[in-house]
C-alpha cells in the first residue's frame, strides 16, 4: 500500500497535461501512487499524458465515459491505494518536493487533514495565497466561510487521510464541486494543521476552464451542486445548512427562479 495517493482528472487540457504530469513524475518522494482518470476527453489529453510518464513510477490511468469532473474525483477515489490523498487538477503544476512535505507534515503533526499555500499563475506573473488559521476547534466557521466566498475550497489544496472520504457525497456539476468536498473533509477531520509553504501552481489563464463558462450558468450549477448536498450530506448540514439555503436562494432569484420548483425545500433562512 502506497504512503500517498495523487488524483489527476483530465479533460480538454492536451495544452497543460504534460507540464502537470512532469511535475508529479519529479516528486522526490517515492511511496506515492499517480491515479489518472481520463473522463472521456475528446482531444489528445492522454497521449500527452503517456509522453510524459515515468513508467517506473506507480502510474493507474482510469478510462471513463464523460461525467464531469466531480464524478472522475470519486472515480480516482475509488481506485485509491494510499493512506492519503492528495488531488491535483490537470492543468496546474506542483513542486517537487511537495509530497515530500506533506508527509512530513503529516508524521510530524499526526493531523486528518493539512492545508497549505499556493501560487496563483497568471501567465506572466504569479501571486502567493493562502488560508487563515484554522484548527479542529473553528473548523465550524471554516466551513461556513466556504459558502460565503470567505474561504478557500479548493480541494487540491488538502491532503487527507484515505479514511475521511468513506462514503463521501459527490455532486453532480463541475462548479465548486470541490466546496461540497472540502466541506465533508473538514467535518470528519478529527485534528488540521496548517502547512505554511507554497506547494501548488494554479493556473488562472485555461480558457477552457470551468471558471469561462457563462457566469450565469456557473451559479446556477454552483447552486444546484449545493442544493443536491444540502438533501443528500450527513451530519455537517446542520453546520452549513442555512449557508447553503441562503446562498443558493439570492442565486435562484438573481439567475434561475426554476430552482425553486427544482427544490421546494429552497427559501431564505432565519438566523
């Protein structure tokens, strides 16, 4: 069993895919597993990939029908090995000692979850971010900031224990998908430590990227995404549910008041 387990899906990215594949290919630590889940691609995503492959690294590619990116996260899920898990997406790029690091965070700290910074990439120039100070004891607030643009859910800027995504609830549309998923995380970590140290490259200039699509449709499936939680997820609905329901409501009247025939649960809460 390998120590890490890394998730890349990939779809429409034969311009990006190979600088993401060297880079986890040059990972100074060795006991980690590379799970490629090709969700459908219709262009030369994957023979990119291959060209860019360290065979005598532990490589799985997974061949799907198109589902969306949520669905080929839990498919890479699934096939997961590794006592942690860490995602990357296929058009960003890590550093080479990054698993190296988190590993080390996480024998050091014993923590469920670690968090850490990272680069923001705008083509000619590149931005440092990172998350406030969180720990099991506010992790409460850290969920509701999610829902309120206050707060990063960027999935593949955590590394969790294989355990924690037991049964975990996937949505069904791309658009912050990984808010639904950090926000499971989070409420099943038992301790969260903060890695201060810039590991990932996010690119911010993929035309093709879900963040183009039409802003009004993007909220929409954002609402939708968190409507499907808030009638699907466990027991942390009881932290984010009202954040949910308030977030999604201003988005059906501002974009889609169809929603609220789609969810009759759907109305402005009281706080």
């Amino acid at each position: 069993m390998p120590k890490v387990s890394v998730i890349v899906p990939i779809y429409g990215v034969e311009a990006y895919i190979g600088q993401c594949a060297r880079s986890l290919m040059a990972q100074s630590y060795s006991d980690v597993e590379f799970i490629f889940v090709n969700d459908g691609t219709p262009d030369r995503s994957m023979e990119v990939l291959s060209e860019n492959l360290d065979l005598s690294r532990q490589v799985k590619i997974i061949n799907k029908e198109n589902a969306g990116l949520p669905q080929a996260r839990l498919t890479g899920i699934q096939a997961s090995c590794g006592e942690y898990i860490l995602h990357l997406d296929s058009d960003d790029w890590i550093e080479p000692l990054a698993v190296e690091k988190l590993v080390a965070a996480a024998d050091e700290s014993g923590a469920d979850l670690i968090y850490y910074d990272f680069w923001k990439e705008y083509g000619n120039r590149s931005k440092l971010d990172h998350e406030r100070l969180y720990t099991v004891k506010n992790k409460d607030l850290w969920m509701r900031r999610l829902y309120h643009d206050a707060a990063y859910g960027y999935v593949w800027s955590k590394f969790a224990r294989r355990e924690l995504y037991d049964g975990i609830f996937a949505p069904k549309y791309n658009m912050h998908e990984d808010i639904v998923f950090s926000t499971q995380l989070i409420f099943r970590a038992g301790s969260i430590a903060q890695l201060s140290v810039p590991l990932v490259h996010y690119r911010r200039t993929n035309t093709g990227s879900a963040t183009r699509v039409k802003r009004s449709k993007r909220r929409v499936q954002s609402a939708r995404n968190m409507l499907d939680f808030y009638a699907n997820g466990g027991p942390e609905i009881e932290i984010v549910g009202k954040d949910i329901l308030w977030k999604a409501w201003w988005r059906a009247v501002r974009y889609d008041r169809s929603l609220f025939r789609e969810y009759p649960f759907l109305k402005l809460p009281v706080f």
